[in-house]
C-alpha cells in the first residue's frame, strides 16, 4: 500500500521533496482565496506547501495518511499535521481552498469518486481545489506505490461525475525536481459552483 512506503521511506521522500519551487502554481490558487483564508492541504507531505501558505498569512489544516510524513511536516511547518486517509477527511464547508499536490494520484479508481465527493463538501461555497497527477492514462503499482495517471481526456472524463465542480484551468507542466527531465504533470484547478 502507498502509506506504507510513505511510513518507511517518509526521510528520504522529505528531503528529495521540501525544497522543489511550486511557487507557479501558488499563484493562481491564490488568487482565489481571500486573505488570511483557510487552506487544507491534502496529502501534505513534507510540508512545503503548507509552510508557504502560513509564511503568506493563511490558515493551514495539513493531513497525510502517512504516520511518518505527518510526523516530519509536523516538525517542518511547526503545527500539527492531522494523521488521516484521504477516505476519512470529514469537513463541511470549512476551506476557502483545498491544496492536493501530487496525492490524489494514490487513490484508485474505485475510491476516487468518493473522495472528490469528500474534498467538495470539505469547501465553502465558491472554494478552489487544486490537484495535480502525473501526465498520462494509466495505472502502474512501482515501488510499493500505486499511481492513477491523467491526461486532460482522462481527467475530464473523471469529474463528469462531479457536477459541482467547474473545472478553471488544465494544465501541463514539468516536474521541477532535479534529474526529471522526462516527467510531466497535469495540474488542475476547479471551483465549487
């Protein structure tokens, strides 16, 4: 299962991860969210993005399945980073915006259905959600990880069933690790209507 590579390798995934410049994509989601607004950052990580939003004024509720990681981001954004699966996150109407970086791409596709559903009703009315998945239409399990790739059809196709959502902008980019010259992500920005 993902969390578990995530619980075993949570130092070596922390520090190839903390310092990658997202800062791109912090700006369109920002402008959507007023100041001081409240983000959740789902699938948080090392806390990367949860230490920009604070260190810009907003409110932060960060969450990651993974013991470790919750541990580590915890220590890294100095607050506590909520220990919880995707398929357990229980808001209503709490969040100006919902930050999922590079996350959701772990949840099958019998699951993800369910927790769209979850994240929209976790959002204020007019709230942004931002997600990103690896560029392509596939499903691969690699190193103890399962992965949901999306290409614009694929992710399109997927949030037919959300009718709530209005999908803003689609796009492409690179990923901007080192060495990942080859990788491309899909980024995705939608408003609950």
């Amino acid at each position: 299962m993902s969390i578990e590579y995530y619980n075993k390798n949570a130092k070596e995934f922390f520090i190839n991860t903390v310092k990658a410049d997202m800062s791109s994509l912090y700006v369109f989601f920002l402008q959507y969210i007023k100041s001081k607004g409240h983000i959740l950052d789902l699938g948080c990580g090392s806390g990367r993005d949860s230490l920009f939003f604070i260190n810009n004024g907003y409110k932060v509720t960060a969450v990651d399945g993974s013991k470790e990681m919750a541990k580590l981001g915890s220590k890294f954004i100095k607050q506590p980073v909520l220990n919880i699966k995707f398929q357990e996150i229980n808001f209503f109407e709490e969040f100006d915006g919902v930050w999922a970086c590079a996350s959701l791409l772990h949840i099958n596709d019998s699951e993800i259905d369910d927790v769209l559903n979850r994240i929209y009703n976790s959002l204020k009315p007019k709230g942004i959600f931002y997600s990103s998945f690896k560029y392509g239409d596939k499903k691969e399990w690699r190193d103890g990880r399962y992965f949901r790739y999306h290409n614009e059809k694929s992710f399109n196709k997927l949030i037919q069933n959300h009718k709530g959502f209005e999908l803003i902008k689609l796009d492409k980019t690179k990923d901007v690790r080192e060495n990942r010259p080859n990788e491309y992500w899909l980024n995705a920005w939608l408003i609950k209507k």
